[in-house]
C-alpha cells in the first residue's frame, strides 16, 4: 500500500455537487450515438431463431445484390480470414480432473448456433434501414438440435449436450471447506435448516444500449474504436491481439459518456468486432446501433445461480456447520467473468459478517443454450449473501429468537479483525453489531409492532425485513495507473484508466485534485477514456474510488514533489525549505515564490507531468445493515414496500451525496431483482422476456423513500484514503432483506419459502394455496406458525423448509413468467391495482 504524506487533504466528506449534470442534463453529453454520421456505413446482424442448430447452408446473394449493400459477411468467411475468437479465462478444472474447456465465441457463429440470438451474419450498407432490409434477404438452412436451459436440467444424464467437449454441461467445479466435518456437525445439531434458493437471470438494464463505432485514421492508418466499454485497456488488447491480431499499439479505443454500465459493459462483444473488422475490410468508418431487443437477446445476461443453502445449529441459535451447493449457469459460452462469478466470488462472501466455524461450499458452473452469464451489479457477491440472509431468517423463524439475536449470536466480533473467512478472504476491519444497532434505531425497530397491527386492521399482511451484508470489492487488481499534468495555461489535467459510466467519477476525482494541490475545480480536467493517454484495469468492482483514487493521492504527492524539486532549482533553495500550498512554492521565511504553472511554462510542452501508480494492500469490504417493512394486499398478492433504512459503512466516503445516490440505485436493483425482474426462455430456448412489455422493471412509484445513513466509524485499513467501495453495496443487501420481510408477512400462513421474483401472482397463489391447504388441516394446526418476534417456539420435526417449487424458477421450462400472451388469456389472475399493464406474470 502507497504510504502518503500525513498532511496531505483528499477533500473527504464534502457533498460537492455532480459536476457531469451540467451537460447530461442539458443534452450536451458525449454518447456514441450523438457523433455525426460523416457519411459512415452502418452494419446489422443477423441472429439465429434457434436455441441450438447446425448450419446447413447461408445463402446471401440477394441480401448482396440488394441497393446499398457494401458487403455481408457469414462466420465462414471470418474463419477464412483468420479473424480470432473472443477469450475467456481457462483457470478452472472439471469435476474429472480435467482443464475446461468451454466453445470458441467467435464473431459470427460458424456451423453451430447455441443459442436463440446469436449473430449468424452481419450486412453493411449505407444506411441503417438498408442493412436490415438486406440481412432479411439472407437465407439461412438450419438442422434443428435439442437444447436445454436450465442449468439443473443440464447436469442430469441424457441432457442436450452445448459443447462435445464437455458432454455433462459441466465447465468446472470448485469445492471449498471439509465436507467430512460439516456432516459431522449437522448429524449432531440441535436444529437444521435447509433452502432451496435461486437468483434468477436479469437483464441489465442501462439506459444506453451498445453501441458502436470503428475508423481508419487516415494519417496513421491505425483503427479507432468509439464503443462502451469500463475496461478501455483491456478491450482494445482482446480486439487487437485476440481477434483482428494485430499489434495493440496500431489500435486506439476512445470512450465518451457511458449512460450505464452496471458490468454488462466490461467486455468485447461480437458486435464491437464485427464493427472493427468491417472497418478495416472497406476502409471506411461503419458503425452499429443495438436496439432493446439486442440486448436481451444478444447481450449478456447477470445471475442465474441455483443453491440449496444448509445450517446446523445449537440450541441458542450459533451456527456450528453451513454447507452449500450451487449449479451456475454460464450460457452457451463462457464470458471473462463467466465462471469467476459462481466459482469465486460468491463464495468470498457467502459466510457474510458472520463466524461460521465449519463450511463446505460446491460449485459447479454450467453451459446452457441460453445467452452468456457475465457481470452484473455485485457479480456473485449478491448470490452469496442471499443465501447466508435467507437462511438466518429461516433459523431464527424455526428456533423462534429474532431475528437480530441470531446474527448477533454468530457476527464477527472487532477483536476478531482482522479475520480471515472460510475460504481465505481477510477482513480487515468492520463493526457489524454497531451496524445492527444503529440502523434499528434509525428505523423505528420498536415501533414495528404497533405499525404491524394498524395494518392487519387494514386486511393487510405487514412483514419486517433485515439483512446484515458484507462486500468485497476491488475486481482483483490491486494497482492503477495515471498521469497528473500541470499546464502553462494555468489548469490540471488527470488522465485515469477507469471509467465513469455515472457513478460520478469527474466530480469526486476534481474534488479530491483540489484538495491536494489547492487548485480551484473548475481549472482541473478529468480525462478518461482513451488508451492513447491513459490504460489501467478500469472500472469494475467498485474499486474506481478506492483504488483508481489511491492513484490520485499519489499522483498528487508525487506532483508536489516534483514541483518543490523544480523550484528549489529555480528559487536557489534545498527542496526540504520549498513549502507548497494552494499552487504556490514559497522558500520558508522569505518572500520568495513561484506558482506550479510558472513552472509549467519553462517545461518542455509546457507542462509538468508525473506518471503514478497507486496499489492497494487487497480488497475493501464494505458493509452494511438494511431493514425494510412492506404491507401484502392478500387479494392481489401485491408487494408495497412502505419504509427502507439502510447504515452502510463505506469507509471513509469522499463524497456522501455520491454514495448515497450509489446505494439508492442499488437498492432499486435489489428491489427488482426481488419482487419483479426475471428472464424466462420455454423449452426450445426462446427468450419470452425479449422487450419491456414482458421484463419487469421496478418504477418510482414502486420505491419508498430510502433511507441512507453512512457510518465511517471502521475506516478502510488496506488503502491510504481510508475508502471503501459503494457502486454495488445496495444491491447485494437490497434482494434479502426485501424477500425477508416477504417471507415475515407471509410466515403466520405457514409459507415458508418463495423463489424470486415474488410477482403479485407468485404471492396471490401462494397465499391462496395456503389458506386451503389450512381449510383441511385439525384445528389445533390452524394458528400456523409465530410471528418471529414473539420468541415462541415454530412446530419442528422437519429438518428442510419446505415450499420450495422448481417450477417457480425464471427462466426455465415451466416457469411462473408465462409466455407473451393477449390479456384475454389471463383473465381471472390477480392485477396489480395500481396499474393495468404486463406486470403481473
């Protein structure tokens, strides 16, 4: 870790308002869609209706002879040029023993498809319209395959087999923990528990859809590419080097504004390639717009983990034994990050804040004929902690204590930090109990039952919700690199290798250059997005602050150095009697001075210049408590969450307004990923949640007002700005605690367990086959379960919480989310009565 001047001021806890709204607000953004068409062409893909296919013939002539038609191009012809595939990270092996090996993800898709959207061809022509008339032209002759979706399907014998190579679907297989002393412990347990859990698939949903551009530079003759993407340096290597092969230097990538990323915008798509490849073919500028349906068909999707979840217990509630087993579904290739999410990073927070002795995790990630599995908000830590929250829900519920007793009972304790988890993560610091503490009071804990009872008086079910989360963040690389210029014209100048995508990154990184070097915001510039200037690992994991902004600091220490070396030279002082403040390099005890940009002007360029690199001890754990209340309409199965309090230590925030905005949009994530988002495909494949009218996303009206409180009493201890990442933190808590608070109001029915999204009609069905299943049961088994609070004991003598139904998985065969169909065919459910369109499913 960088060791930085004790008096050095990185202008932290200032709510400095965004500087980037000026301009978006008022249209004067920079996104790849406002740069003029200069007569550009434009390209358009053609996908294949298949889930799984083998390509027969592509017959293109009429597509090519068809007016403006500059050329179509089929996965062949790429083979035939050599054009490379776009890589992933083979470090895992199969459960037998062997390396993985996962398709080959090319361009276009060269005899097989594997799954229903998949770029079959590409047309470029002189328009927009006139590619996508022509790639209708195109005749495609397909040998139908069987396919398979879900990622349980997958594993059993006799399944569709997605690559020859890996006949089980199986990619690889990781297992952590001692399996033996695990079972040990359950066989002795005074109580177990056990959920079958699943995060469903999600489409992410940025605002901007990719989009993209590629050039010639006619002087240099090298290939601009204009695209989105939060990792520049790494997308420009994978297209030069892995694709086109080619040298990375005779490419330059350029990024503008981002209108969302959410680590959907981490890697190099088919598409970008397909874009840059055309351009290099025809020598002109060609670019390509994807629509919505683009992205759920052809972008990748987050998610997709399927986990039966176990406690063992003593009688007060400590857990003695947690044991997981997972199946992750990757899609029909693997991205990146494809199988780092369910390998790895889910099982780095899946023990949460809490001292679980005994663990014994199983992985296995899975290949489907579905669309690939790649980043998305959180990226496995949401998965991970879902599971651990759920099941302390569910025990504190069997043992009959509340629910904080029983996180409080197995939290970490301070002297136990720094404390290394049950696969070898360090927590370096953390005060969970206060967390605990703090957001009860702040969210009226007490007052919960008196809320609970006007309700019921209402006909309403009132539920509580709680989530203890932890989050690692810094997307394993420990270093960033930037440069820092001083210029005669009197302004400061950042070039950074991350990437703002609208998490506020000028504002936060001006704030903190102002602080350091004394130097109003509006002189500094904040430049990103150009690999000609600037390449770092970029922006993913939430470590643009607390890593990229290390890098900062030390950039701005190394300035100040600079310039004190400079003027003792200029001022005929030794360096140690140059004192530098608010721009100016004064002798100590005279009157003699110069400013940094007097000395900008004598330097070579005219300006004075450092290149740092900042490094991280390891990552930042961010953590948190969330509580929210909800009220249940029992005759609509409709979900209204009336109160949300959140305390998140983030460390030491640098801008709270950012942060908390950061933790708002989280939570709204989280929410959706709870009560409304889930991808669903039918048994052939095809995505039935293909647009917005059958995709539910959470509105403004479906959110309460959130409240954010942010708690800096454990400071960060492996950076030097005491900072730890917030980008994802209101997602990893926001899905628990809102299915927990669902599974509250739901208990005193004796439902014990729903599989997200918990949609209106998942809940109004639930509530209703309840309420029957009651009707026949003695009297004396009526009253159902307590309410969790109350401290008496659930009826035992079941070991699994049972409710669990596989058919209530998004995203599979059979799934609730029904196929688009007219209203008339669901007459008779249960509507949301608050609106009247496609969000009941």
């Amino acid at each position: 870790m960088n060791i930085l001047p004790g008096n050095m001021r990185f202008g932290a806890g200032q709510p400095v308002k965004r500087l980037e709204d000026q301009r978006l607000l008022t249209g004067k953004g920079q996104f790849i869609d406002d740069k003029p068409e200069d007569g550009a062409l434009w390209l358009h893909v053609l996908r294949s209706p298949h889930a799984h296919a083998r390509i027969v013939s592509i017959d293109s002539k009429a597509a090519r002879d068809m007016p403006g038609v500059q050329a179509v191009y089929t996965g062949a012809d790429l083979v035939a040029d050599d054009v490379g595939t776009i890589p992933t990270l083979s470090v895992f092996m199969r459960p037998d023993g062997k390396p993985m090996t996962v398709p080959p993800r090319r361009l276009l898709a060269h005899e097989v498809v594997r799954f229903a959207g998949e770029p079959v061809a590409a047309v470029v022509a002189t328009s927009r319209v006139a590619a996508q008339t022509a790639a209708e032209a195109i005749e495609v002759e397909y040998e139908v395959l069987p396919s398979v979706v879900d990622p349980v399907e997958a594993i059993k014998p006799g399944a569709p087999v997605v690559w020859p190579e890996a006949p089980d679907n199986i990619v690889a297989a990781m297992s952590y923990g001692d399996a033996a002393k695990v079972e040990a412990a359950f066989a002795g347990a005074a109580h177990t528990v056990s959920l079958d859990l699943v995060s469903q698939r999600l489409v992410p949903s940025a605002m901007e859809p990719r989009s993209t551009i590629a050039e010639i530079d006619k002087k240099s003759g090298r290939l601009i590419l204009h695209v989105q993407s939060q990792t520049p340096g790494s997308t420009r290597d994978v297209l030069a080097e892995a694709v086109l092969k080619r040298p990375k230097e005779s490419v330059r990538v350029l990024v503008g504004d981002i209108g969302g990323g959410f680590g959907q915008k981490t890697n190099l798509y088919p598409e970008d390639g397909m874009v840059a490849y055309a351009a290099t073919k025809l020598g002109k500028k060609v670019r390509w717009r994807g629509d919505r349906t683009d992205e759920f068909v052809g972008g990748t999707h987050g998610r997709d983990l399927t986990s039966t979840g176990e406690f063992a217990l003593d009688a007060k509630g400590r857990v003695l034994a947690y044991r997981v087993r997972s199946v992750g579904g990757t899609g029909a290739y693997s991205t990146g990050a494809g199988n780092i999410i369910p390998l790895v990073l889910g099982p780095f927070v899946q023990s949460g804040v809490y001292d679980l002795p005994l663990v014994h995790y199983e992985v296995k990630s899975v290949m489907t004929h579905t669309a690939p599995v790649g980043a998305y908000r959180g990226a496995g830590r949401p998965e991970g902690v879902f599971i651990v929250e759920r099941l302390m829900d569910a025990a504190a519920r069997q043992i009959g204590m509340d629910p904080r007793a029983i996180r409080k009972v197995n939290y970490i304790k301070p002297a136990q930090l720094p404390y290394t988890n049950a696969v070898g993560q360090v927590y370096d610091s953390g005060a969970f109990a206060h967390m605990l503490e703090r957001a009860s009071k702040l969210a009226d804990w007490d007052g919960f039952a008196a809320r609970k009872k006007a309700a019921k008086k209402k006909g309403l079910l009132y539920g509580r919700g709680l989530t203890s989360y932890i989050e690692w963040t810094g997307g394993r690389a420990h270093t960033e690199k930037v440069s820092l210029h001083a210029t005669a014209e009197g302004r400061v100048i950042l070039h950074s290798g991350t990437m703002a995508m609208g998490q506020g990154l000028q504002t936060t990184y001006a704030q903190m250059v102002s602080e350091s070097l004394g130097v109003p915001m509006d002189k500094i510039d904040i430049v990103q997005g150009d690999t000609d200037l600037a390449t770092g690992f970029g922006s993913v994991g939430s470590r643009s602050l607390f890593v990229g902004g290390t890098a900062l600091a030390v950039s701005a220490a190394d300035m100040i150095a600079k310039a004190r070396e400079k003027a003792s030279n200029i001022l005929e002082a030794s360096v140690e009697d140059i004192e530098y403040r608010d721009g100016m390099l004064t002798v100590v005890g005279t009157d003699k001075r110069i400013g940094l940009f007097e000395i900008a002007k004598k330097e070579s360029g005219a300006r004075l210049s450092v290149d740092s690199e900042g490094e991280v001890d390891g990552p930042s754990w961010p953590n948190g408590t969330h509580i929210c209340e909800l009220e249940i309409d029992p005759e609509t199965g409709v979900v209204s969450i009336v109160r949300y309090t959140t305390v998140d230590d983030v460390g030491v925030a640098v801008n709270p307004m950012l942060v908390t905005g950061q933790i708002h949009g989280g939570v709204a994530q989280g929410i959706g990923q709870a009560l409304y988002e889930g991808v669903s495909y039918d048994a052939e494949g095809q995505l039935l949640t293909a647009s917005y009218q059958d995709y539910c996303l959470p509105r403004a009206d479906d959110l309460p007002p959130i409240a954010v409180a942010l708690d800096e009493s454990a400071p960060c201890k492996t950076n030097p700005l005491g900072a730890k990442g917030c980008g994802e933190s209101g997602t990893i808590g926001g899905t628990p605690c809102i299915v927990n608070g669902v599974m509250d109001a739901l208990a005193e029915l004796g439902i014990k367990n729903l599989a997200t999204p918990l949609t209106p009609m998942k809940v109004w069905q639930a509530i209703r086959d309840a309420k029957a299943a009651r009707r026949n049961l003695p009297p004396s088994f009526r009253d159902g379960p307590k309410d969790q609070t109350s401290g008496a004991q659930l009826r035992t003598g079941e070991s699994r919480d049972s409710g669990f139904d596989a058919s209530h998985r998004p995203g599979m065969t059979g799934a609730t989310a029904p196929a688009p169909s007219s209203p008339r065919s669901r007459a008779g459910s249960p509507r949301s009565r608050r609106r009247s369109c496609r969000r009941v499913r």
